[in-house]
C-alpha cells in the first residue's frame, strides 16, 4: 500500500496562513473584492483616459455634512481603487477640537481610518475637467488590535448604506427620497464680508428670480454635468433665498447629489464674488432656510440611466442613474380611505410622530436652527402632528404617494438623517403605530379649540437630550457614530452658552442702575 508523502513545512505554513486569511475576512477585504467592482475599477481607468483627468477628490462625508478627503493624481487610480487612502479618524468630525482643546471623537492616538471609493461614484467636475471626484467608504485601520478593517462606524455615508440594506432585507421595501434645499445667495462687501442678500425677499417673483439667474443657470448646468435630473425652481421669501429640485431617488444617491449640489453652490458663489449660504437662518423676521424631505417606501422599480443627451457620460453610470416604477406602499389605497396615506404609510409616520422628540436634533442640528423654529410667523414647524397640505405641523402629507418632513433645515447632514428616518419607519411598521388622525385646521387654531398636541425640543440642548434617550433613534447612529455626534453637538451647545454675544451686550450692558 503506497504511503502519502507529508507535504514540505513551507507548503503546511502556507497553506495555513491561506486558510487563515479565508476566515478573518474583513469588511473592506470584502468591499475590494464585491463582485464586479474589479471591472468597475476598469471602467473609471478608460473614463479618466477618454476624458483627460489627471486628478481625483477621494472624498466622504463628517458628522455635520463637511466634505472632506485627498486629492491624488489619477495616475494611482488602481493602487487606491485596491488598498485605499488613509486619514485620520478625527476627519470624520472635521478634526475640530471641543472648548477644553481636547480633539472631538478622537485623540491624536488613534489609529488612521482607510478610505476605499466606490467606483459608481466617480464624475468629472464641470469646472475644472482636470479634476473628478469620487465618494469613499471609511473603514477601520487594518492594523487595529480590535476589528481591523470593520466599517467605521463614524462614517455616516457608509452607516446609511448599511442602513438602507438592513432595511430592505427585513421589509422588502425601500426608501426614496426627494429633497427640497432653500440656501440664500448674499452678497460680499469689498472686505469679503457680508452685504445682506442679493434681492428682495419676494417669494416666487420672477423678477427676483431673473436677477438670479446667471448664478443659478451656472449651478443647473454644473449639475446637468454631475448627473442632476433638475426639475424646477423658485425664489423664495428671505433675501437672495432660491430652492432648485431635481428628481427624486434611491436616498442614498439623493445624499450624494445634495451633498454635490453644495458644492456646486460654494463652487458658482466662489466663480461669481458671492456666498453661497446654507445657514438655516442669517436674517430674523424673514424666512429660514428649510430642506423639507419628501419620503415614501417602494418595492422593485429599475434603475435607469438619464444621460441627458450628452454623447459621453463624464463620468460612471451610476452618477446618471434613477430608480423609477415599482410599487408605492404610501399611495392611498381607495378601498379605505382615497386621500389617507395606505397602512404602511400610515405605520410610518406614525414612527416618526413617535421619535420627532430626537428626530429633531438631527433634522436641526445646529445652535442657530432653533432660531427658525421660534420665529413661528414663517410657518416653522414646532408641533409633534401631521395633517393633508397643512404646512404649521411637522408632517404633512404633500402630495399622493410621499409626505414631507418639515422640521429639518439647510444645514441637514442626510446621511445621518435618512437613517435616522428609517430607524423610525422601522418601529412604527414593526409596532403598529397609530398617528391618529390627520389635523386639517392651522394648528394653532386647533390648540385654541382644546387640542393637545407635542411641541418640539426648542433648543439644541432639550433636542440632544431627547436623542439620549431614545434607542430607537440612536440605534441608526451605532457605536461610534453616536459618540463623534454627541460630542461635537454638545461642545456645540455648551460654546454657545459659553459665549458673550452682542444681545447680551445690548440687552445688559447699561441695564444699571
């Protein structure tokens, strides 16, 4: 009987160490090697040749909505599609120190995270075709002693893609999202300080609108060029206030063009000596500056690719891609009610009824965002209730088919806020939340009837404190997400009490005796 031969140590060894790799995969060992993401890699190679890049933004997005990343020459495409960049974690909170000088989220100890991009992403930039960009997913360092090459947690972009998956596996849904961004267009002295709005706050005039237009004409053609499908637009009633939409989608895809189109802003404001202003509320007693989000759940649709009749993409499919048909599960059903939202519509904004408390501190997120919610004569939505066409309620159903949420303004991160709606649709179909019934009255003149109805936390303090103790809510904020956010939120809030500001001074200074 012949004997097997023993395998040399070296091929044991091997063999060994091969079997090792096989069972501690990593997460980004497993994002490298998705399957078709080599030929995706190609695909940008021939992109960059074809469209003469020669440098690329590696980008991802921190806690409060920053873009931040490395620029690389697109000559290392490949070996960055493969190994990544690395970046310190406390990029992830904009490397902003708190009011003790401490770093926010993470010491000057930790570990550097890798940033791998997500070759769907990549577009050339219409302003410099030179230069393209790419969004990032953020991973764990490979050499922590703990979790190497984990999702990091902190990333928000990657959270909401977890997220979103999570809860298309579970319900067999998911979800889309239309955003509506109001942001001012204000003018700059010859200091580069600010000089009011460029127009009167006239909402909806056209000729406020006209004298606009070289700016706003300059951002849809920028967008055009990143893969916008925009669909329309209006003044509104602030100074140099403007919203443009486009095409509602898939909401990871509409965080990344929200996320494009202030750049895009920021990139026209910088081309034309004008700031391009997303702050929630830089005038009292006219209009702030909302981002009202139109949602609804859907099941199946196809992802279709608009290429608006450009020859050659500048950029991956992806970039130019929407998910359009498929089943609408907030559409009426006739056989109840017409005009109500359907049960699974019905479930949902009952969750977020449920959650608005915390909701709210992500939807406004910022010491200034409550300045919105108490100059209440612009229709600012501070009551916990819903209702058909009823813009003084936090929720309104806006049209068939999608309701809106109100109580977020321009300043939204929305990475951080679809998870956080999704977290709340999540409890409100699994618990069978009930929202009651729809308020049509002015909700004010339903309070002076006797109605009893929630008010939202009315500061970032009382909002950040709701967050604290809802689970449900924190729960789309895992591990260290929540974490970078309650640190860098409440060094927020407590600056701002910290702080001496020039009502103080007016209100006090000569006060006595």
């Amino acid at each position: 009987m012949a004997t097997k031969k023993k395998a040399p140590a070296k091929k044991k060894a091997a063999a060994k160490r091969s079997t090792a790799r096989v069972q501690t995969s990593t997460d980004l060992e497993r994002k490298v090697n998705e399957k078709g993401r080599s030929q995706l890699v190609k695909q940008v190679r021939d992109k960059i040749n074809k469209l003469g890049v020669t440098y690329i933004y590696f980008q991802f997005v921190s806690v409060t909505g920053r873009i931040v990343g490395k620029g690389i020459p697109a000559d290392h495409w490949e070996r960055i599609a493969e190994k990544g960049f690395q970046l310190v974690y406390g990029s992830t909170a904009n490397l902003f120190v708190d009011r003790h000088g401490d770093y926010i989220g993470y010491g000057p100890e930790a570990s550097e995270l890798v940033g791998i991009p997500d070759p769907d992403t990549f577009v050339q930039l219409p302003w410099d075709k030179r230069v393209a960009r790419v969004f990032c997913t953020c991973y764990r360092n490979r050499e922590e002693r703990v979790n190497p090459g984990a999702h990091l947690t902190s990333d928000c972009r990657g959270n909401l893609q977890l997220l979103h998956s999570e809860f298309e596996s579970k319900h067999k849904m998911h979800l889309r999202a239309g955003t509506e961004p109001e942001m001012m267009w204000l003018k700059l002295d010859e200091n580069k300080k600010l000089a009011g709005g460029v127009t009167k706050p006239n909402c909806y005039h056209i000729d406020q609108f006209e004298e606009l237009r070289p700016a706003f004409m300059q951002v849809m053609e920028y967008a055009a060029a990143m893969g916008f499908d925009m669909i329309q637009g209006d003044h509104e009633d602030a100074p140099g206030q403007l919203e443009l939409n486009w095409m509602f989608d898939d909401v990871v895809r509409n965080s990344d063009r929200l996320t494009t189109y202030r750049q895009i802003c920021a990139q026209v404001g910088r081309e034309r000596g004008l700031h391009a202003c997303f702050m929630s509320k830089p005038f009292m007693n006219v209009s702030a500056s909302g981002c009202h989000h139109n949602v609804s759940l859907w099941s199946g649709g196809k992802d279709k690719v608009n290429k608006l009749h450009q020859k050659v993409l500048p950029g991956m499919e992806g970039v130019f891609t929407y998910r359009e048909g498929g089943k609408n599960y907030f559409m009426p059903d006739p056989k109840i009610d017409p005009v109500k939202p359907g049960p699974i519509g019905l479930k949902s904004i009952g969750g977020v009824i449920e959650h608005l408390q915390a909701l709210t501190s992500i939807g406004s997120s910022t010491v200034n965002s409550y300045r919105r919610l108490w100059d209440t004569g612009f229709w600012a939505p501070i009551f916990a209730d819903w209702g058909y066409q009823n813009r003084t309620c936090a929720l309104r159903v806006s049209a068939p088919g999608r309701f809106e949420y109100r109580s977020v303004d321009s300043m939204v991160n929305p990475y951080l806020m679809g998870g956080a709606l999704l977290a709340a649709f999540d409890d409100g179909i699994t618990r069978n939340l009930d929202p009651g019934e729809p308020e049509e009255r002015n909700i004010y003149q339903a309070m002076e009837d006797g109605k009893k109805v929630n008010k939202l936390p009315m500061n970032l303090g009382e909002a950040l404190d709701a967050l604290s103790k809802d689970k449900v809510i924190r729960s789309a904020m895992p591990d260290e997400m929540y974490k970078v956010f309650h640190h860098y939120k409440n060094d927020e809030w407590e600056k701002f009490n910290h702080s001496v500001t020039d009502w103080d001074l007016d209100q006090y200074l000569d006060c006595l005796p």
